[in-house]
C-alpha cells in the first residue's frame, strides 16, 4: 500500500501533479473524512426533504385554511431566499439566540454546525419538493381518487395508498432534479465550516498551493457522486414503473 | 493527465487570441502607462487594513500602498483580498502589488516573487474568554478552534497541536462564531488580535498565550516582475531607514514590535 501511495510523490515530482491526497497522510485523512461527511451530509438531506415533501404536499391538500397557509409561506421562504444566505440566518442569526453555557458559563451553541447545516438544506430542498410531489398529486385522476372513497378509504389511507404511489412515479424526473441540485448544494455548508468535501479541498489548497489540481479532484468527485445517484434513481424509476401508467 | 489537458486547452485558447495586444512583460511600465497601481490588500484586518465609515480602505498597509503610489507618480487603487484568494489574485494579474498581511514562507516563495526585506511579523496567538482560562496551547488539544480558511498555520496546529479547527471564509465570521461558543478560541495572528480587542465588545476576552509561529511579512510581486520587485526592496528598505513603519505604527496605535526596532537599526 505503501508503494502506491509514494507512487503520488513521483507523480508530483515527474509531472508536477500534486495529489497530496494520496501521498500526505493528513490530508489524505481529512479528504477522506471530508468525502464521507459530503456523502452523510448529501443522504441525510436526501431523506428528509422527500420526508418534507411528502407531508406538505398532504399539508396542501388539508381542508384547514390556516394549514394550507403555513405550507404556502412556508415554501415562498424557502423558494425565494438564496441557501447560501438561509445557511447564515440559522447559524449565525438562530444559533446565537440558542445558547447554553458549560460550567465555567463560556457559551455553547445548543445546535452545532453540521446540524444546521441539515436543517438548512433540507427545509431548502424540501420546499422544492413540495411543489415537485403536488405535481404528482394533481396529476392523478380524480376519478382513481373517487374510486378509492366509495371503496370506503379514508383521506390518509388515500394519500398513502392511492395517490402517493401513483404521483412518486409522475414526478421522479422532477424529484430526481431536485435532488442532485441539493447534492451540489451541500458544498455550501463550507461557509460555516462545515468539513465537507469543498471545505476540506479548500484547506488542503490553501496550505499545500496545488489549486488547480484540487479543482479537477473536486470536479470529478462530484460528477461521480451526483452519476451514481443518477443512476440509482434511474433503477427505481424503471423498476417501479406501472406499464400503461404516466408516460 | 487531466490538469495537463487543461493547461493545453487553455493555452491554446490564448493562442487563438494572438491579434490582441500582448501584456509586457514588465508590470511596471503598465503601471506607469495606466497611471495607476492596483494593490491588493485586507479589508477585515484591522488595524492594517479595514474599511473606515465611508467604505474606503484605510489602515497601516493601506498607507503604505499609498506611499508605493506617491513614488510611482501614480494614483492608486485598493482591490479588498483575503487569505484564500490573494495570491491567486497576484498570479492573475488582477492586482500589481500584494501588500495584505501575507507571511512570508517558502511554499508560497515558489509561486509568487516575495520582495526583500521583510517589512513586517507577526506571530499566532489565540483569542479566547478569560473565563476559559488558556495558559498553554496544549489546553486546546482537541478542543474546538476557530480558523481562517486558507491561513497558513492551519495546518500546523491541527497536525501538531491537534485542535480541532473550525474553518470560516472571513473574520467577521469568525468573530461571530467565537462570540456565539462555536469554538472556545480563535486562533489568528497576534497583531489582528491587538487590533480588534480595541473594541469594547471584546472586554471579556484575552489574548492570554505565549505567540508561535513568529513570521516574517513579504510584500510579494508576480512572479518574474524583476524590475518591480527591484523598485520595491528599495522601497521597503527605505521605510525601515526612515522609521516610516514605526511612524504608522504609532499612528494606527500597534504596540511598537521588536521586529521593526530590529529592521531600523539593520537598516540605519
């Protein structure tokens, strides 16, 4: 394993391509940990914006006037703010209202960074998602829906059962966009020192001078990272896909 | 093999642009021909340079950019650079001069032209609550620190004093962690410390350990700008004969260094 690594130092002194990535224990592990906090970051968020989205596109549909309000704002804010800017009003502007203090009183933020950075891009990614799942929604038949009533459901076990089902096929193109945008979106936790993959390349250009080979690292990183979602997601939607149904 | 690739595309992009003037080779004939010299330096590093109440960027470097341009005959003009940016700046082009509290090291020797003399230090300290009660830096072992992004000591303190750093993009992000308990510390040069505990919002705060680290400041050219860099070692050596950086600072209220009682006397 050895000779591999050392196989990066000749490359750096042959070619002048300096991958200390590989060769520079240090920050081969903070690249690595950067890589993985990308990936726990990415698949974290990925689960509960659709989570988001499920339930407020069911918000949407609630009979309560005040419900449907709660999700309309809710989505303008989250839709027509930049996240970069969301990232920054929750960590800095929320998380300096909640503080606790440890024994010697110094202040301790109650939620930390990385939490933040989850709650933020979520709600972000979430608030698209929403809009993504009412597309599917509306697009069911009304009369599948009439149908499912006079076989005696009710309107959760509709939504669960009936319609849900049938809108996720609708609009997974649309949900699967979203998603590798929110994936190309985690790299903006690196403003609030999140360590994820731009925050630890940015580091490791920054001490070791090799800018532009870490760009192309960094670039194909993400390609290979948003191509296996993308192909993920293209598998389900062939497997779950009802011949007849949709498009 | 990719980053060559690149680099040929790239420069078969520029080659295509053949009909359009060549830059010189010599920046400081451009200087003089445009009339003005573009110096990149801080704007969130107070007392060196930061932004007074009209917007403008004044401070120690700031005048000494302005000194640069009075011998120049030129006017001059201040583009703000932070840490992660400013020597890519310098290589661009984008800026003729960088006078930015940049430390002068070898690694960044071999990208960009640092001129000789050095005409400032600084060291690493911390900036922390005195309730914390820092007296060592092996206290910070493990703790939460926070850093700049793209200082150069990061690394170091995180391999050797293994503190577990917390990067930001700017100072007044920094600043706003640290108030806010993201980090027990913020670790930045000593002479930025002095300048902000200025404030009295940082009353409960000290800088309370033994500095590291102690650096000398390059002002730094393109690499290759011979002549400019020239014009500059006289330059600075100048300012350290005149007592010019002793002058400013007393005049930006900086405890006087021994790095600068030092270069006078070498240079008187």
């Amino acid at each position: 394993m050895e000779s591999f690594w050392d196989w990066f130092r000749w490359l750096h002194g042959a070619t002048g391509i300096n991958l200390t990535i590989f060769y520079d224990p240090f920050d081969r592990g903070r690249f690595a940990n950067g890589f993985l906090t990308t990936l726990k970051l990415a698949a974290v968020c990925i689960v509960l914006s659709v989570l988001i989205g499920v339930v407020g596109a069911w918000l949407q549909g609630s009979r309560l006037r005040i419900t449907r309000h709660i999700v309309y704002w809710y989505i303008q804010f989250f839709r027509n703010t930049p996240p970069l800017v969301q990232l920054y009003f929750f960590y800095f502007g929320i998380g300096s209202l909640l503080k606790g203090a440890d024994v010697s009183g110094i202040p301790v933020p109650l939620i930390s960074n990385v939490a933040w950075a989850i709650v933020s891009l979520s709600f972000f990614a979430g608030a698209f998602n929403v809009e993504i799942f009412r597309s599917g929604v509306e697009a069911v038949p009304t009369t599948t829906i009439e149908a499912a009533e006079s076989l005696g459901f009710s309107r959760v076990r509709t939504y669960l059962f009936i319609v849900l089902p049938l809108a996720f096929r609708i609009c997974l193109p649309a949900l699967n966009n979203n998603l590798v945008n929110l994936v190309k979106t985690t790299t903006l936790a690196y403003a609030i020192a999140v360590p994820e993959m731009l925050y630890v390349s940015s580091q490791i250009w920054s001490d070791e001078l090799n800018v532009p080979v870490m760009m192309n690292v960094l670039l194909i990183c993400y390609f290979a990272l948003v191509g296996s979602l993308v192909y993920v997601m293209h598998r389900w939607e062939r497997a779950i896909r009802v011949p007849g149904f949709g498009v | 093999m990719l980053n060559r690739f690149f680099s040929i595309v790239a420069s078969s992009l520029l080659l295509g642009m053949v009909g359009a003037p060549a830059a010189s080779a010599d920046v400081l004939d451009d200087i003089k021909k445009k009339g003005v010299l573009v110096v990149g330096s801080k704007a969130d590093y107070r007392p060196f340079g930061f932004l007074d109440s009209s917007g403008k960027i004044v401070g120690f470097e700031a005048d000494l950019a302005a000194d640069v341009a009075k011998r120049l005959g030129v006017k001059l003009q201040l583009v703000p650079v932070v840490a992660s940016n400013r020597i890519q700046f310098l290589q661009q082009g984008k800026i003729d001069l960088m006078i930015a509290t940049t430390s002068d090291t070898p690694e960044r020797r071999k990208i960009v032209d640092f001129v000789d003399p050095n005409y400032y230090a600084s060291g690493l300290n911390v900036m922390a609550q005195k309730s914390a009660r820092l007296k060592s830096w092996e206290q910070l072992r493990g703790k939460k620190v926070c850093l700049i992004q793209g200082a150069f000591y990061n690394k170091e303190l995180q391999e050797k004093y293994g503190v577990d750093g917390v990067a930001f993009p700017g100072t007044a992000e920094t600043y706003a962690a640290l108030k806010n308990g993201n980090c027990i510390a913020f670790a930045y040069d000593d002479t930025a410390i002095v300048g902000e505990m200025l404030k009295p919002e940082w009353r409960a705060y000290e800088m309370p350990l033994d500095s590291i680290l102690v650096v000398p400041w390059g002002v730094a050219v393109k690499q290759g700008e011979k002549a400019f860099a020239g014009f500059m070692s006289k330059t600075i050596a100048d300012w350290h004969k005149t007592g010019f950086i002793q002058q400013l600072e007393k005049k930006w209220e900086i405890k006087p260094t021994k790095f600068a009682q030092e270069m006078r006397n070498k240079h008187k």
